[in-house]
C-alpha cells in the first residue's frame, strides 16, 4: 500500500531532473558572466583565455547547484504514478483532500491533464524556432531582422557584444554615446561576449541564446503557473489580436507588429525577443 498519509519518503522514481537542470544552467549563465565580469578587470579586458576560465567556473558552478537542488513530486503526481492495484484508505484520502492534495476529478480526466501543456508547449516551439532562429538570417545580398521590433534592439546588442569581446577595459564606455559610461544592464550580452571570444559565430551564440533560454522560460511558467501561466505569457496582446479572423485577412498571416492602423504588442514578442535581459531574468524570477 502506498503509504503518503504517514509521510513515507518519495521513491527514487518521484523526482523529475526538470527544476535541477533548470537551476544548473541559470547558474552557469550567472557565474560565468560575473567571474568574465571580475576577471577581465582584472585582467584589463576579455580575451580567450579569460572567458575560457570564466565558462569552466560556470561550469563547477552549475554542478554544484544541479547536485544541490531537491525536486520531490508533489502527492498528487505520486497519486498517478501509483500502480493501479495500490489504494489509500477512506481516512488518508480524506486527510489528502483536507489538505487539498487529493484531486477531486475523475481518473479519466486526471490522466488526460497534461493534453494543454503538450500543446502549448507545441505552440511555444513554434514562437521560440520563428523568433529566434531568423533573428538574423541572410536573405540573397541582404542583410535582414526577423521582428521590426528588434531594427533597433538587436544592432545595440551586437554593438555590446562586439565592444565586450574586442578587449576593451572593463568597466567600458558607452559606444553609442560619448563621454558616457555604459550603464546598460549588458550581463546576458557579457555572455555572448565570451562565446565569442572562444569563437563562436556571434549569430549561432545569439540564436542558441535565444532557443535554450525559451525552453526555460517554458519550464520556469509551467512549474509556476500551470498552462494557464506559459498562455498567460504566450498570448497576451488584446483583443487586437481577433483581426486574424477578419474576413478579408483571415489565414494570410498578416504581421500586425508593424501595422501603421494597429499598435499591437506583445510581451513575448515585443519585450521578450528584442530586451535580452529577460531571457535570464524570466527564468530566473519564477
């Protein structure tokens, strides 16, 4: 019998690796980017051999916290992994239910729960892959941006990423603005920097970027909000969005973002994609 109402410790099979890997790799991003931050000033600027170091302390770091952090499956997902024979008894279903840990739904719907998640996740893979992995594409002799949000956001960051990476004293300049320091939030593009020292083309560092921290934003609003929290960031935007289903435009993918008439945004596509500090801080926040 499986024995949750006196408190008997999960089985090795209850706890899932999804919040440790997620932990580890916000972990790599943070250490290697403060120890590139701290070594290249002391080292008067990045290089090779400093963002090798920087990435290998990250590295140590995300083991740590990956061995450090605890996971454990909540009762009701130790409820549905249960073998079907094993069952609790009036008295600790009713503690569970008290306690709201025993869900009140048929089987049937309980084993079909996860049905949404599957396809929002579809559904995120679509925004993630169109978004980031056009970020910046060759198109013919042109040079061309996926989002007309990011024209100005993404040749920032380039700029960022290029003056990090070039050697300059830290903590630099403005290179946009002179006689200015740089006061930027630039951690994430302090990253890319050292990828690019050990170089790594700067548009695969920024796609792949974009790509894995997607995938943990996915996770982090799964495990915070349910379904309800990875559609709540998805698809937010106003009901601007409905004018898909004008007759004259329906299912010819009109791009509303750059529409003079509609001022649409939205947070995944307007602040997400183009503001790439919020690919660290999303997941990190939740």
């Amino acid at each position: 019998m499986l024995n949750i109402a006196r408190g008997a410790p999960d089985p090795p099979h209850a706890r899932t690796p999804g919040m440790k890997w997620l932990s580890a790799g916000l972990t790599f991003v943070n250490f290697s980017t403060v120890c590139g931050l701290i070594l290249g000033m002391a080292a008067n600027g990045l290089g090779q051999p400093v963002a090798v170091i920087s990435l290998i302390l990250g590295v140590v770091a995300a083991i740590f916290a990956y061995l450090g952090t605890s996971d454990p499956k909540t009762k009701i997902d130790i409820l549905d992994s249960a073998e079907p024979g094993a069952k609790l008894s009036k008295r600790a279903q009713r503690r569970l239910r008290h306690a709201g840990n025993l869900p009140s739904a048929p089987t049937a719907i309980r084993k079909y729960r996860h049905f949404w998640a599957w396809v929002l996740a579809a559904c995120f893979a679509i925004f993630a892959v169109r978004s980031f992995c056009w970020l910046l594409y060759i198109d013919g002799d042109q040079l061309k941006i996926q989002s007309p949000n990011n024209l100005g956001d993404l040749a920032l960051h380039i700029t960022y990423i290029r003056t990090f990476a070039s050697g300059v004293s830290l903590w630099p300049d403005n290179p946009i603005y002179a006689f200015s320091k740089l006061r930027y939030p630039a951690g994430i593009d302090l990253f890319n920097a050292l990828l690019y020292c050990l170089h790594l083309d700067l548009t695969r560092g920024l796609v792949w970027t974009g790509l894995i921290a997607s995938v943990a934003t996915f996770y982090a609003f799964y495990r915070w909000g349910g379904a309800f929290g990875v559609a709540g960031f998805l698809f937010n935007g106003g009901i601007a969005g409905f004018q898909i289903l004008n007759s004259s435009t329906f299912l010819k993918f009109v791009d509303y973002q750059g529409d003079k008439t509609i001022a649409w945004k939205s947070i995944a596509l307007s602040m997400f994609v183009t503001q790439r500090g919020l690919l660290y801080a999303i997941p990190a926040g939740l």
